[in-house]
C-alpha cells in the first residue's frame, strides 16, 4: 500500500524527492501518512479534494482486496 500511494504521490507533484509516506498499525486500521512540500499540497489534494479522494479510492480498492481497512491522510 505504502508504494503504491508513494508512486501516485510522486506522479503528480513538481518536487518528488519531498515525499514522505509512513504507515501506522492501528487498532483497527492501518493509517498511511502522506507528506509533501507545502507547494505541492494543492496538487495532491485537487480542486474541492478531486485527486486526494481518487487516491483514497484505489488505496481502499487494494485494501479491500487484501482484506485489510487502510485510511490515507495527507498531512
């Protein structure tokens, strides 16, 4: 999960090498945290947060396949 929300990240901000992703094991679900440059946050959360909730709904499709529950947060 980790590589593929770092992969889509990458893809769409002009400053690749700033982004971070960790993933934390809660009690109920995993928690991926995503960082970038403050420049780039426009471009990962989208026009009225288009992008940030695409990547939320393949990370959830690929979760759910993996029968996992896995929550995106971009910080």
């Amino acid at each position: 999960m980790e590589e593929l929300v770092e992969v889509l990240a990458k893809a769409l901000v002009d400053q690749p090498d700033k982004v971070e992703v960790n993933m934390i094991k809660g009690e109920k679900a995993y928690v991926i945290e995503l960082r970038v440059a403050s420049e780039d946050m426009g471009k990962v959360i989208g026009r009225q947060g288009k992008i940030a909730r695409a990547i939320r709904t393949v990370v959830k499709a690929a979760a759910t396949k993996q029968h996992k529950k896995v929550l995106v947060e971009i910080v």
